[in-house]
C-alpha cells in the first residue's frame, strides 16, 4: 500500500486561489486524483472544474467525506484552516500554504499534538504524490514515475530535479512527501511510515542544512535494522559522521546514486 | 526584524512593564545635549543604522558621554543612533527570556544575574524555565518562578510584570525577548533595563505599525565568488552551489528566483554587475512552465547589452530542448544544456 495518498484518497481543496490555482487543480485532476470538494470563499458558484464548493470543512468532511486535505490559502488564513481541517478529524492535512507566522504554529502543533487524531505535513509542502495514482499539491506529475523508493523532503524544486532523475535512470517512486521546514511532520515521522510500507525498498531524504531534524535521522538510523537510507543535504560541508546511510554529495548523481546500490 | 531598543521600550511601556528613562540622540548638538542631558552615570548604546552591530560604553560623566557621542557623528558616515541610559542602581539583577522552541511552544528562561555567563549558570542548573501554555504563565509558575530567583519582596507587582512581559510577546508576535537585566531598584521599582525583541516577519500582516519601526536584519553577503549562481527554489539554489564548490570553484551568493521572468533577469543583471563574478550558471528546473519563455527573456536581455559575462545554462522543464538550441544559437559565450552533469563540467 502506498502511504499517505493513493487511488482511492478522497481529496479536498481548501483555497483554490486565481488562475495559477484552478491550472494546478486541474493539473490534479488530470493525473487521476480524486478532488471531491472545495472550500474557499472566492467562489460563489456550486463547483470550479466539476469540482463542488462547500462553505465549511465540516459540510465538505459531511457531504464528500475527504481524507485529505489540500491547504492552499494565503499564510495569514493558513493556520485557521489548518485547525478547521484538524477540527473535521481530516487524516492528512497538507500545507502548501507557507511563511506561516510562528506563534500561529506554536498553536497548530500544540492542537495536533494534543489530539492526535491528523497528520500535518508542511508548511511549505510541495504536496503528496504516488506516482500514476494520485497527485496532490503543485509539482509537475510528468516527472515521477511508479517504483520502489520512498523520498521525503523539505524542498520543492530540489525534489522534481531528484524525482525526474530516478525517473530518467529506470528507478520510480512509491510515493513522494514534501515536509516543508516550518513544523509539522519530521523526517523521522515519515520515516517510519516508509519502513512499514511493503512497496517501498529504500528511501531518499533531502533536506537543507539548517533543517530540524537531520540528526535525529542519523541516530535513528544507527538504532537498528533499517531499509536503504539516502540522504542529501545541501549546503552541507562538513563531512558526516560514519554511519549506514548512504550520503549523496554530488546532486548531479542522485539518479545513478539511488539506482546502483543492492536493494 | 529586530527593533531599536527604545522602540521596545515603548512597546513594554504600553503594556505597563515599567522601563528605565532615556535620552535618544540622533545628532551630535553640543549645546542643546549639554543643557538637555543629566545623569552622572549611564550607559551609551551606539548602534549604526547598517548593521546590527552595538557598542555599549559606561561613562561616568556627562563630558564623557558628549565626548563618545562627537566622535559616533563624527566618523561614521551613515546614520547613527545613541541611546544614553542614565545607570539605575539595581538592589538585584535577573535575566527573562522568551522564545520560540519549535514542537515545545514558547519558554520563558529566567535567572539571577550574577556576572557568569548564560551556558555556565545552565551548567549549574540555574536557569529555570517554564512552558508558555495557551498565551499565558499560570498564576503557579510564576509563584515558583518567583521563589526560585529567591524574590521575597513586591512578589505581587514584580509577578505582574513578568505577565504582563509575556502578555507583550505574545501581542506583537516576538520570536525572542530578552530583559538582561531587570531589576528592582533600591526604592522598590521593578524596571526592565535593556531589553531586545525580535518580531516574526511572517506576522507583517497583523504587525503593520510595528514593521514601519523595525529594521531587517542586514543580508549577509558572502562575496568574492567567481561563478554567480541563480536557480529557482532555495533548495536547488543550495545544490547549484555545491555543484560549483565540487568543481573546485567558488559559488556567489545564489539569487534564488520564481517562475517569474522579471525575476530571472534581474538576477541576471545583478550577477552580470558582481564584481569578482567571472562566469554565471543559470539553473533552472522549470516542470510544467514552458522553457521557450525563459530563453526568449534571456535573449532580449543579450541583444541588450554589449557585452555580457559567459553563461552556462542549464533549463529543464516543458519545450527545454527547443530552448536550449535558441540559446546556444545566440552566442559563443553561452552554453546550453538540459543535462546538469553537462552543465557542471562546463564551469
């Protein structure tokens, strides 16, 4: 099973925003994925591209019963619908949504922590996707293809750059998660989902220097028995610390890299 | 963003945290500071508008402060600033801190002001600390937080205070406050001495009358790079700079830039202009936004110009093909490609 998103999501969009928005929902839509409702107050019809609009999360999670929740609206109102969709018992809330202000973060964390009940990735999320079932957020779905590796990152071009270069080298992806680095779900936390998940047979990382969480993956990977980790930090110049991951340092190379080792 | 100190100072004052009186000089009048000032000792806080950088000075006279205060005018250029802080004889000193840890919410740290350093009383176990929850302290952690700085007297109002200065982080979306020290005098006033905010820049929005006063953080510029770097995404601007470092050359610092044309090529004006940049490498990974609209910008800005820095342009994305053949078309002095490793080898 892939994780997180798959053919049978039910997806929301809450904020859809101007042309560039109802050119990415329709992007979605084109690849497969099952957009089954809209919250965003800009549009006063019934539905934009076949899709209907509903006033509240909580009338959408009624009528449409999403699973996912795509958030999309401007920072100043990301927070508010971040809890909407946590407060509608949404399983995965993405936030594509970013430079949310960081008191207002405090208070989501705190919200989902407490609850426990929704899985918040982003802010700053590219989006979810798992290749030729559903794709959810703004990346180009052309350079992803199905296979075997995991990847999680907290960049967005950087990830297509990656993806299409597994792609051009023959070896696909199980599914694909933009983190963001501004809170919700860390490396670790996806990690772990990665590990469980039967399809996937090794897991590429990327992250920015100044990201939270990088040591903890290199602790967690000394832990125990784990699948092929690979891990590309930019900015990076320091060398690592010995460990079982395999550090990528040159980013031209991530295709072969993640391609040649044993499986 | 940070705020000038006095700026803080009336953002506290406005929630009834008492702060000590000052005297802000802008420039340098002897007459008027000699008949305006009066204290005998003080401290001097110069700060430079470039630049966070300041400079504190205790001066045990008012000559001695003019003095200082000639000479900031005098020699810097730019605009300056001198906060005078008359000295308070504080009975006793407390450091207040509070901040923002990602997954555990807001802390405040406090501590007695005893000359060590912060990491050595941590080493002691003498910064306390409690956990903002729900915008507020409750009313018993500032009860233990008060009998841990050992404060037996004015609890109550020294109490309020401490509320009333996370009341005000809270307020104005702060990031970090720190009060070091703060204090009661010798007749009972509490007083926060010297104080520095800074102000969450995603919180503009709801912070407008605030962002007027602030000043952004001076960019740090790493110059002296001999390939200017420009990709899209901070990420992949990240990575294009390994890739040069690899190489063996040395990176600008990278223009990060949108899907957005206007941006590309002001980045490539600002590129070409730097000096020390010997070579740019453009690296763009544009997914479903056509290519062919990017060379034809980076064309026109060519014809522009009489001569231009040699490029190596690496496009990726819809119609990248066609718009790699335009460009290498254009000039001997551009090298086009889709493939990064190409690109790379190409420095």
């Amino acid at each position: 099973m892939p994780i997180l998103v798959n053919r049978s999501s039910r997806v929301l969009y809450q904020g859809v925003g101007g042309e560039e928005g109802v050119f990415d929902l329709q992007q979605c839509l084109a690849y497969g994925t099952n957009v089954v409702g809209i919250v965003d107050s800009n549009y006063d019809g019934k539905q934009v591209l076949g899709v209907p609009i509903f006033s509240t999360v909580c009338e959408a999670k009624k009528k449409a019963r999403p699973n996912v929740s795509l958030v999309r609206v401007e920072s100043p109102f990301a927070a508010d619908a971040i809890l909407e969709a946590e407060d509608s018992g949404i399983e995965c809330i993405i936030s594509q949504s970013c430079n949310l202000p960081k008191h207002d973060m405090v208070e989501v964390e705190r919200v989902f922590e407490k609850n426990k009940r929704s899985r918040l990735l982003g802010p700053s999320s590219f989006g979810v996707i798992t290749p030729e079932q559903a794709k959810v957020g703004k990346m180009p779905g052309y350079i992803f293809s199905p296979g075997p590796i995991g990847m999680i990152s907290s960049a967005d071009t950087l990830s297509y750059e990656a993806a299409w270069q597994m792609t051009r080298s023959g070896v696909g992806q199980s599914t694909c998660l933009g983190i963001g680095n501004e809170g919700g779900a860390s490396f670790i936390d996806l990690l772990s989902l990665f590990e469980k998940d039967s399809r996937t047979e090794g897991v590429l990382l990327l992250a920015l220097e100044e990201d939270e969480g990088i040591d903890e993956v290199i602790s967690w990977a000394k832990k125990g028995r784990h699948k092929p980790l690979f891990f590309y930090i930019a900015g990076r110049e320091k060398p690592f610390k010995k460990s079982d991951i395999v550090m990528i340092e040159d980013v031209s190379k991530i295709g072969e890299i993640v391609n040649n080792v044993k499986r | 963003m940070y705020l000038p100190e006095h700026q803080v100072y009336a953002l506290l004052r406005r929630f009834g945290v008492p702060t000590p009186a000052y005297h802000l000089i802008k420039q340098f009048d002897k007459e008027s500071l000699l008949s305006g000032l009066s204290f005998e000792r003080a401290f001097l806080k110069v700060r430079l508008y470039e630049g966070e950088e300041r400079e504190v000075h205790e001066v045990a006279s008012r000559e001695e402060a003019l003095a200082i205060v000639e000479q900031v005018f005098a020699t810097n250029p730019s605009p300056a600033e001198v906060l005078i802080v008359p000295a308070i004889s504080l009975e006793k000193r407390y450091y207040l801190a509070l901040s923002i840890l990602k997954k555990r919410g807001v802390e405040l740290v406090a501590s007695v002001d005893d000359g060590l350093s912060l990491s050595e009383r941590e080493k002691e176990h003498r910064l306390f600390r409690e956990g903002v929850e729900s915008r507020r302290l409750h009313p018993f952690q500032i009860r233990r937080l008060l009998s841990r700085l050992g404060i037996t007297k004015d609890r109550e109002r020294i109490g309020k205070s401490i509320e009333r200065i996370v009341a005000a982080f809270f307020y104005f979306d702060a990031t970090f406050l720190e009060i070091a020290p703060f204090g009661c005098t010798e007749d009972g006033n509490f007083v926060a001495l010297s104080v520095h905010m800074e102000i969450d820049e995603n919180a503009r929005f709801r912070q407008k009358e605030i962002f007027r006063l602030a000043r952004k953080r001076p960019e740090e510029m790493v110059l002296g790079g001999n390939i200017g770097c420009m990709a899209n995404g901070n990420g992949l601007s990240r990575a294009t700079c390994d890739l040069v470092r690899r190489s063996g050359k040395v990176p600008s610092s990278p223009v990060s830039v949108e899907r957005n044309i206007e941006s590309i090529v002001q980045g490539l004006e600002r590129l070409d202009q730097e000096a020390g940049v010997e070579k740019i490498f453009i690296n763009l990974f544009t997914g479903l936004f056509d290519c062919k609209t990017i060379a034809t910008a980076i064309k026109k800005w060519v014809k522009s110009k009489k001569a231009h820095k040699p490029m190596v342009i690496r496009l990726e994305g819809t119609s990248a093909t066609k718009a790699c053949a335009l460009l290498k078309k254009l000039s001997k002095d551009i090298v086009a490609t889709t493939s990064l490793k190409e690109a790379v080898e190409e420095l």
